[in-house]
C-alpha cells in the first residue's frame, strides 16, 4: 500500500479528486492499483450531465487494467423506457464487463423507498441495478449482518428425503443473518444526504449505499476509487470510513460541488454518517 500514500507519477495523489476524462486519467494510474471502484454512469441520457457523455467499453478496460486481483468494480445503473420498450441497457453494459475479463460476481438491487415516478400502464419503477464486477475471486468481503425474526433453541427440519416426511431436529437459530442482495435506501435531503449543495448535481446516489458496498468489498486503508465522481459521494464516504479515495470527473462544476463536500469533512471527520 505504500504507492497510495506517495504522489502518482508527480500528477495525481491519493485523497484527491481530479478534473479529466476518467479514460485519460486512468491511463495514468498503474496496472493492478485500486481495491474498489464504486460508481454510477451516465446511462441512457436519462439525467442532463452538461451533455457529457461517456465510452463504457474504454472505461471497462481501464478498470479491468487499475483494478488489483481479487478487487471489484460496483456498477449501479438503470435503464431508460422508450415509447413502453426498455433499453436493457444495464445488461448490455454487464456483458461488455464480463467480455473483457471481470466476473458478474452479483446482480443486486437498489430499491428506492420513495420513488414519484408513475407509469399509467405498468407498476412504479423503484429500482436500479448493482452490478458487483470482480477480477477473479474477491479478496474481501465483509458481510453485512441483520437481525433474525427468530432466534435460540427450535425444532428444524433435517434431512428432508423424496417421501417428502420432514424430519426434526433441536437446532439453534442465528440472531442475525447475511442481508439480501436487494437493498432500500431513502432518497432525497435526510435520505440520500443531508449535504443540500450534493442536489447541485442531477443525479446522487444515497451516501448509505456507496458505504454499504465500501463496508463490504474493502478494508480500511484500501484504496477506493470513482472515475464519475460527480458530487464526490464514494469519495466522502470512502474517507469518513478510514479508506484511502481517488476520483475524478470530466466536469469541473461537479468537481467544484465534490471538493466542497469533501472539505467539509475532512476537517471535520466526526461529523454524524447516515444510518
């Protein structure tokens, strides 16, 4: 780990978020560099990103190079509904990841609990994927946990054969268990985050969310990196969580409303996190 405490070829340093195209800006970063990357495109022309626009297949590739061996690549994305036919867009973009190298290691969902958005003849859309990329097998992962509705001494099916007779055993129930792969997050001020310049930016995405992941697929001191940083969230909440951030973004009025979140912050690291 000690590159990430030095400064990257004299231009780049780590805790530090940069205004460039992430293709660029990659090209600069070694092979093998980052532990995770947790980020979300500009997909589908769904949000007016001052008419950036991005190349996913160039942008894989990079992350497939700067990611370590073992690292992940959290992709959240959506898809757009065009005259009642969706693009699939995020799948299409889940394959181009799995063609050049990286394992789909989970499909997850992020559930919106207060979504507006109402269609006339279908139900409410509330979700948008998490594709979690690995290179290989992850090296980390720290589960996070959840109370049981049960737990303590009960009588447990066991070895349940073809005639279909349950058989019971005493057992002991778990307190808490490994949470689902579809998490719900709030969004909106006091849900997405309390830090009302972040709205500034057209789309962010809950500060719960990037840490949950960064909780999970990282340890402290690692180096988490979002090549759109747009309003500086994984980067916050990779710092407010004792790891190492590196990001970057193609508009300097993003990375104007990043910097000051994360000044904010970083000299004042016991402001609350969301819960």
């Amino acid at each position: 780990m000690e590159n990430h405490l030095l400064v990257y070829q004299d231009k780049y340093q780590i805790n530090n978020i940069y205004c460039e195209d992430c293709v660029k800006f990659m090209d600069n970063l070694s092979d093998d560099f980052v532990d995770l990357t947790v980020t979300s495109p500009p997909y589908d022309d769904l949000r007016n990103y001052n008419g950036y626009e991005f190349d996913c297949n160039s942008i894989a590739k990079q992350l497939y190079r700067i990611t370590k061996k073992g690292g992940i690549v959290v992709w959240v994305v959506g898809d757009r509904i065009n005259k009642g036919n969706k693009t699939l867009t995020s799948f299409k973009q889940a394959i181009a990841f799995q063609e050049i190298g990286f394992n789909v290691h989970d499909t997850m969902i992020y559930k919106k609990k207060n979504t507006p958005f109402m269609r006339s003849n279908a139900y409410t859309n509330c979700f948008e994927f998490m594709f979690v990329f690995s290179k290989g097998t992850p090296k980390t992962f720290n589960p996070i946990k959840e109370k049981t509705v049960r737990s303590g001494m009960e009588m447990l099916v066991h070895n349940k054969k073809a005639d279909g007779i349950n058989k019971k055993i005493l057992g002991k129930l778990n307190e808490e268990k490994t949470k689902t792969n579809i998490w719900e997050y709030a969004v909106g001020l006091g849900g997405t985050t309390n830090d009302k310049i972040a709205f500034n930016h057209p789309a962010v995405f809950p500060e719960k969310l990037a840490q949950d992941h960064i909780l999970s697929w990282s340890n402290e001191g690692d180096l988490v990196f979002d090549p759109m940083c747009g309003s500086g969230t994984t980067c916050k909440m990779a710092y407010l969580n004792n790891r190492e951030f590196l990001g970057c973004d193609i508009s300097q009025e993003y990375i104007n409303i990043a910097q000051e979140r994360l000044n904010m912050y970083m000299n004042n690291k016991q402001l609350s996190i969301l819960q």
